[in-house]
C-alpha cells in the first residue's frame, strides 16, 4: 500500500504519471517484491487498471501473473486477483459505453482481434492450460469462478486450440464436469457456459462429456429450475444438450438407452391456462422442442431415429406433443416448432402416424387434427411459417405410409364424399383451384405426396370428377389440372401443378394414356417448350419438357396417333432434341432445386422461393437421364427395347410362378415335417406302452410260476397233513390265529358284559337308597358323597367300555378285511387250481373248509355287531341314569341347604327365649318370687325320666 501511495499521491502542482508508467511499476512491484502483502496490493491495483488499459496489461503484466499463478498458489486472495485481471485482459466483453455505431463496430473488430491474440500468447504454454484446470479444481469461491470465466473465455478466444489441450490433460474434462455438482449457483452455471464453449464441434469431447454423467445431471437442474418455466440456467443446459447430442450417434444412442428419452415429457406438460407466456418460457419451450428435434432428425441413421420415434410414442411424449398442437392460447412460434417436432416424430413410423390419424381437435362436432392443419394450410390469412410447418406435417404423415395414402385418396373418391362434413381431399381439391397460388402449390404438392410411390392410387386418382360450374358436365381431376395450366395462371400454381402431374404419371401407364387422350395437352406442351420466353418462364418449360418426357418413357403405346415413334418425331420436329435437352436441364440447374434438395423440411426465406418440393427433386434426379436416352432412341432400338422388356417380363413371370411354386413346395414340406414330428412322438409313445407291457407280461409270467412251484409244494405235504401247507398263498396257521383271535374277544365281550350288569346292580342301588333317605343333616350328607363316588365311579367305567368298545369295533372292522383279501385270493387261485389235474380233490376238500369257516367267521362278525349294538344301547340308557342320578343329587344339595338355613333360623329364636327368660327370672327374684335354676329343673327331668324308664319296664 505505501507503493500504491507514491504513485497515486504524488504532488498535483508536478506532471502525473501516465497510465504505461503506473503499469510498469506495479509489475515491478509484482516481480521483485518479497513480501506477499506487498504482491497482492499489486495485483489488486493491476485488476483496477485492466479494463481501462487493457493492452498496457495485457502486453507488460501477464507474464508476471502467470508467475505469481505458478508460485503464490497458498493465497487464495492474489491467486483469484491475477485471474480476475486476465480474463479482463482475454475477455471481449466490454462495458456498455456511450458511442457511435460507427466506433463501435471499429472498436468490436480491434477488441475481437485483441482478445485472439492474448489469448494465443496464454495457450502458447500449454503448461498455462494445466494449471489453470488445477486452479479449477480449488473450492476455495476466490479461485475457482473466476478461474471458470477464465478458461471459458480462452475456448470462446481459440475454442479448437484449447480443446485440444483439455482433452490430452489427464482427467481434464473430468475435472470440468465436477463443476455441475457444485453447490453455489453462481459457479455451477458458469460451468454449464464452459462446457457449452468445450463441446462444441468437438464430438470426442463430447463423448466424454456425455459417458461423465452430464445427461443426468444437466436434466436433474432442469428439474430443479422449473423446466419451461425455468429462468436462464434451463436454456443453457438445454444448449449444452444441443451440442451434446446433435450430430452425434453415440451419445444419441446413450441418450436414448438411458431412459432420458421418458424425463422430457414433463417438459411440455404445459397448463390450460396458456395466457401469459413469458418471453423465457417461450425460449425455453423452443430449445425443448428442438432437442426433441435432434433425437428424431431426417438426417440421423434411419434405425436410430426409428427406436427414438418408439420410445417417445411408448413414453407418452408424442401424445403431450399433440395436445399442444390441438390447445388454445400458444404462440405462433411455438406452436409452428410444435407442428415441425411432430412431423418429424411421425415421419417414417407407421404407429405413431397411426396415432396422428386418431387424434382429433377438442372442437363441435371433433375434426381430426389432420384437418384442422390443412385448414390452415390453405388458408391465406395465416402467417407463411406456419402453413409450411402443416406442408411438412401432412408429408411426413404420407411417408411411407400406404395406408394413410389411401385414407386421404379415399376423400376424394365418389362413393366415400360426405356432403356434412370437410375432409381432407375436399380441402386439398379446394387449395388446388383456389386464387391464391402458394395454396394452389401446397395443395399441389400435399396430394402428389398422397401418391408417391403408388400406383394403386395413382390410377383410383383418375376416377376424381370435380363440379366445375352448374350446368356442365363434371370434369375428371386430371383434366381440370391441364385446363388451370393452359389458362396462363402465376408462375407458383404451375409449377405446383406441373410437380403433381409428373409425379401422377411417373411409373403409371394408364394415368399417362388418359393425359394423352385429351389432344390439346400435347400441343400446349410443345408450345411451352419451343417459346423462348424469359428467366421465370424456364422453370415451367423445364417441367413442361419433363412432363413430355415421362409421356414417352411410361408409354404403353395403345393410342395409335401418340405412339413413343410419333411423339419423338414430334419433338424433332416441332422443338428439336438438343433444345428438349436443354430445357429439360434448366430444373436441376436452378438455385432453388438446389436448396430443395438439401433436406426435407420446406424451408423458404418467402413465398416467392417455393417451387421446389425436396421429394420432386428425387423423382428429377431419376428421371432425368433417362428420358434423356429414350428421347435419342430410334424405332429399332425402342423396338429392342420393348422385345428386352416383353422377355423381361416374361422371364419376371416365370420367376414369379416358380417362386409360387416354390412356396407351395415349402409349404408342403413344412406340413409333412409336422407330420412326421407328431408321427415319430405317436411312435415313441407306443415303443414305450409296448416296453411296459412286455415288462407286465413278464411279471405275471414270473407270479405264474411260482404259484405253480408253491402248488406243487401244497401236494407233496399234503398227505401228512402238515401244519406248514399253503393255499392261495395263505398258511392254515393263520385261520388258526384268527379263531383264537375269535374266542379272545367272545371272552372280553363276556367280561364287559358282566361288569355292565354289575353297574347296573350298583345303580339300582344307589336309587333305592335315595328312596329310603331320611331328612336329617346326616343321611343327606352321606346320600352325597355316597352320590358322588359312585357317580364318578361310573363315568370312570364309562370312558373304559367305550374306548374297548371302540377297540373292539376295530378289531371287527380288521377281521372283516382279512376275510375279504381270502374270497379274493382264493378267486384267483381258482385258474392256477384248474391247471393242476393232480391235486384237484384236495384243493376241493380245502375249498370247502374254507368256505365253512368262512361262514362261521361271518355269523361269529354278525354275532360280536349284534352284541355291541347292545352294548351301545346298554351304554346309552346307563348314561341317561347317571344323568337322571345328578339332577336327584343337585335336588337334594338343594333340600340340605334349605334344612341348614332353617336350622339357624330356630338356634336364632331359641337364644332370644334363654335372653327373656333369664330376664323374667331375674325381675321374679327381685319382686321375691321364688324361681327354679336350671340344675334343678334338669335333676327334675332326668328324675321324671328314670320312672318313666321303670314303669316301662314293668310293664
């Protein structure tokens, strides 16, 4: 600061120094100084001084402020003062001062012309770059923003130069994209500026640019400003997206394989309230749309624009798309970019032309959408921007689109005009023959779109009659086209119409015989062509002759007097073939051909430049040279021709019917495939039932013989009599076990029967009992417990008949399957009997013992299920008397209570007697009445009692 003031303080009566001299010393200052303080007050006081005297600093002090960059880089303060000082030295943005437009424009070019070269001198040291990308990377605010004016303003100065440097640095771009991340607006925007300037015509940058992440982040500040009605920050992200995406396969197809696609249709959810647009929005909106543009661009590789045009139908953004298109209160410039994004969305995809078909406008009674755009198409009052948005809209939604061709051919038809409403053939036939010729070129030019590359169409297009005036017969659609173009109309309408007419009768025979059956169109076209008329009437010759050439080529010679021979004789003689030539050149010649066919969308600086449709100049292109050749044709070689033709299409047919045969063939084939499939499976199946049969065979083969081995076995031990015999495979021991079983159970049965008939006994004493109860406190007492052991005695008894009842039923049931399983195997034992002469008496003798102890099993089963039916009934009425037993036990638990409560109530009376009594005694006493104590009174009753005890004994 004391240099600061010897230089700013100096004597006023003295010469003051001048502003190169102050410079000079402050860089002195800068370079020899060694205190840091003293360095940062100069470069503070050169920052104050380098937007007046820019070159002075620029020239002197940055090389010094590079040096303090390079070694002062621990102070953030000097660090961002020398920054600020060179971006005001690099930077062209100067203050608004106030001056003429003259010196300004001087002044713009020196600036620019400064800057450049300041900024060469910077990046001449690629190591300045370097280390300006590490100053970049300091969170420090003081270093890291004004080190992002810094370099953005180097890539606005020499962008490709500093690119380069960025993208051979280590991690330099990734260095740059960390700046999205940032917290402070200030510096995060800022960042979206450089990487606007870094990715600009660079695509490896941009590529790198893209795989760091940028589209998630550029889209998630979007999000958080607001999208359309975000302020600025929205439009620069959206141009970093432009630059990002456009032109660029790969990051479209990165793009588009990250599901950023679906994240821009809440960009267009725009209000019903559509008043009020802000001029931002608006910018905003447009931006928007021309990303979408981008994304679905004519020029991109057709498989990419295909899968971005589904996903945004699949997403829903082509339906968001429309219903801006059909909504109320947009502006015109956007609406027109709105018309122009949907065209290209639905160019070339048959789903989402579908769509565009289905939509309609929310108007009474609905029109579909179509309509309404061709309404306005053909009307004159609306801006000229527009109607070329709805041109290009209808021409994509016919490109390559057949059914959406027949749809609006269709409206023209006779049998499918509808009187109550307007469709779109009737809008276009009305455009055609309208006043106004740039509606008489685009109508033109929308309906030879309707025919493009179809020659079904081509030909119905000539069944069109149209109402000329009252009275008069109708006239055909093409003969009406001829009679505009020989009444001398504007240039503009017959162009239009000439466009439509060749695009009608290229590759359709029939279509060029009805134009040639009309004999005035011939020599009108002659005439046209053979008149030297000015510069604007050699656009319509040109057309004139390649509409006379087509005449020729697509002529199938059926009208004898315009036979391809004559026509060309014609020419000769009316034009000659140099000057056909010529006149037929004049349309690929001309500058407006030229713009037409650079890209499909019609673009015109103003009405008067549209002549030119970017599809006619296609059909031009092929058909051109070779009218050319068939014009310098003779007879013989036309004759040649047509015989190469004829075997042409003879040879085309014979292919045609082998390639039906062929697929006939193939057809069969593939039917006697299936056939032999299901056959050879049929077969399998049956290989395998066969396997399992023979399997089954074998086993029965197998039980078969050994049934005969035991059998024979059976008769050897028969004669003795042996306990160890088989029949049927069932040993006699068992049949023993069976019937001890038998008897076991006959005794339990017994058993359970006599302890039955005990409990009975019990319980008809236990009734009489309760008939023979007294009323005392004692019997009933006894009664109980009496009652109660006995009950649940026999509830004990009970449960156990009922579990061996339930035991016993099992043991039936078990019995009963057994003697099942011997009536079965001894059925089937009966074939392996009959085999065997020897032993037939004693399988008979077995038979019969069989069959009688099978029937005592059965009496001794009915027997034990008659007996416990009974036991069951038996049970059931034991039940009921223990029931019957605890209503008599409660009834008298009842009478006990009863007796008890009585019995306290007399203890009660008696003690109040012995109260009054011992107080009537006492009160006799003291009126001296003698009175009897209670020992007396008791002597005198056990002495009554003793004689009384006598006299019965004497008696």
């Amino acid at each position: 600061m004391n240099f600061l003031r010897g230089v700013w303080a100096a004597p006023s009566a003295g010469p003051q120094p001048s502003g190169a001299d102050t410079i000079q010393k402050l860089c002195d200052r800068v370079a020899s100084s060694t205190l840091l303080d003293d360095r940062r007050d100069a470069v503070r006081a050169l920052k104050s001084l380098s937007k007046k005297y820019r070159l002075e600093v620029g020239i002197q002090a940055m090389e010094h402020l590079i040096h303090v960059l390079q070694t002062d880089r621990s102070d953030s303060e000097i660090i961002g003062y020398a920054l600020d000082t060179l971006y005001n030295v690099i930077s062209n943005d100067l203050e608004e001062e106030e001056q003429d437009d003259s010196e300004e424009e001087n002044l713009a070019k020196q600036v620019d012309d400064l800057g450049s070269q300041f900024t060469e001198i910077f990046i001449k040291q690629q190591e300045n770059v370097t280390l300006l990308l590490t100053l970049v990377e300091e969170f420090d605010f003081h270093v890291r923003w004004p080190g992002v004016k810094l370099l953005t303003s180097l890539l606005k100065q020499q962008g490709p130069q500093v690119q380069q440097i960025i993208l051979v640095s280590p991690m330099g771009v990734s260095r740059l994209m960390d700046l999205l991340a940032d917290s402070r607006e200030v510096i995060r925007n800022d960042g979206v500026l450089l990487l606007q300037q870094l990715t600009k015509s660079n695509a490896a940058i941009q590529k790198i640019v893209a795989f760091e992440n940028a589209f998630e982040r550029l889209l998630d500040i979007i999000t958080e400003e607001g999208n359309s009605d975000g302020g600025i920050v929205v439009e620069d992200c959206l141009l970093l997206l432009q630059n990002l995406l456009k032109n660029n396969n790969s990051n479209q197809n990165f793009f588009k394989e990250g599901s950023y696609i679906q994240r821009m249709k809440p960009w267009f959810e725009v209000g019903d309230d559509n008043c009020g647009w802000s001029a931002q929005k608006v910018t905003n909106l447009h931006l928007m749309l021309q990303l979408v543009r981008v994304l679905v661009s004519p020029t991109n590789p057709p498989g990419a624009t295909s899968s971005c045009q589904k996903a945004m139908f699949h997403c829903g953004l082509l339906q968001q798309l429309c219903t801006i298109l059909m909504a109320t209160g947009v502006p015109a410039d956007i609406l027109t970019e709105t018309i122009n994004t949907v065209s290209e969305v639905i160019r070339g995809c048959q789903t989402n032309q579908d769509y565009f078909a289905s939509v309609n406008a929310p108007s009474n009674p609905p029109r579909p959408a179509i309509v309404v755009l061709l309404m306005s198409m053909v009307n004159e009052r609306q801006p000229f921007v527009l109607r070329c948005a709805v041109l290009y809209c209808f021409q994509c939604f016919l490109y390559k689109n057949q059914k959406g061709q027949g749809e609006i051919v269709s409206t023209l038809l006779p049998s499918t005009i509808d009187g109550n409403s307007v469709s779109a053939g009737q809008l276009l036939c009305g455009g055609l023959f309208s006043t106004d010729s740039l509606s008489n070129w685009c109508a033109a030019v929308a309906l030879a779109h309707a025919l493009q590359e179809n020659a079904t169409l081509k030909e119905q297009l000539l069944r069109v009659q149209l109402a000329t005036s009252i009275g008069n017969p109708p006239v055909s659609l093409l003969q009406q086209c001829t009679n505009i173009l020989s009444q001398g109309s504007k240039v503009q309408t017959r162009v239009g119409l000439l466009m439509l007419l060749c695009t009608w009768l290229s590759n359709c025979s029939i279509a060029v015989t009805h134009f040639l059956h009309n004999p005035a169109n011939v020599p009108f076209l002659t005439g046209q062509i053979a008149e030297n008329l000015g510069e604007e009437e050699q656009l319509v010759q040109g057309l004139c002759a390649l509409l006379l050439g087509i005449s020729i080529y697509y002529n199938d010679n059926s009208l004898e007097n315009y036979r391809k021979e004559k026509l060309k004789q014609l020419i000769e003689k009316r034009i000659g073939r140099e000057n056909f030539i010529e006149k037929l050149g004049f349309i690929s010649k001309h500058e407006l051909y030229s713009r037409a066919a650079q890209k499909p969308q019609p673009s015109f600086s103003s009405p008067d430049h549209m002549m030119f449709d970017h599809e006619f100049t296609k059909l031009v292109k092929e058909l051109e040279g070779v009218i050319s050749k068939a014009i310098y044709k003779s007879s013989e070689e036309d004759k040649k021709e047509e015989e190469v033709k004829k075997t042409l299409e003879q040879h085309d047919n014979i292919v045609t019917h082998y390639k039906k045969v062929i697929r006939e063939q193939d057809q069969e084939l593939e039917e006697l495939k299936q056939r032999i499939n299901t056959l050879t499976s049929q077969n399998e199946q049956l290989q395998a039932t066969v396997t399992q049969q023979v399997s089954q065979i074998q086993q029965h083969k197998d039980q078969y013989n050994l049934l005969k081995v035991q059998l024979g076995k059976d008769t050897q031990h028969h004669n003795s009599h042996s306990d160890t015999f088989q029949m049927n495979g069932i040993q006699t021991e068992e049949v023993s076990k069976l019937k001890e079983e038998l008897e076991e159970w006959k005794n339990k049965h017994e058993l359970l029967q006599g302890q039955l008939r005990e409990k009975d006994s019990v319980i008809e004493k236990l009734n009489s009992s309760q008939l023979e109860m007294g009323t005392t406190e004692q019997s009933s007492q006894t009664i109980r417990s009496a009652g109660l052991e006995h009950n649940s005695e026999l509830q004990k008894e009970l449960e156990m008949l009922r579990s061996q009842i339930q035991l016993q039923a099992a043991e039936i049931s078990k019995l009963q399957m057994e003697n099942q399983k011997l009536q079965v195997m001894n059925a089937t034992a009966d074939p392996v009997l009959g085999d065997s002469g020897a032993t037939a008496a004693t399988s008979s003798e077995l038979e019969a013992r069989l069959e009688q102890e099978i029937k005592e099993l059965k009496s001794e089963v009915k027997t034990l299920s008659e007996e416990k039916e009974s036991l069951k009934q038996q049970l059931d009425s034991s039940s009921s008397t223990v029931a019957i037993l605890q209503d008599e036990k409660s009834k008298l638990q009842r009478e006990v209570a009863e007796s008890k409560k009585e019995q306290d109530d007399l203890l009660v009376l008696l003690a109040d007697q012995d109260q009054k009594i011992s107080a009537l005694k006492i009160k006799l006493k003291d009126l001296g009445v003698p009175v009897e104590d209670e020992d007396d009174i008791e002597s005198g009753d056990q002495g009554d009692e003793d004689e009384d005890g006598d006299e019965d004994e004497q008696d």
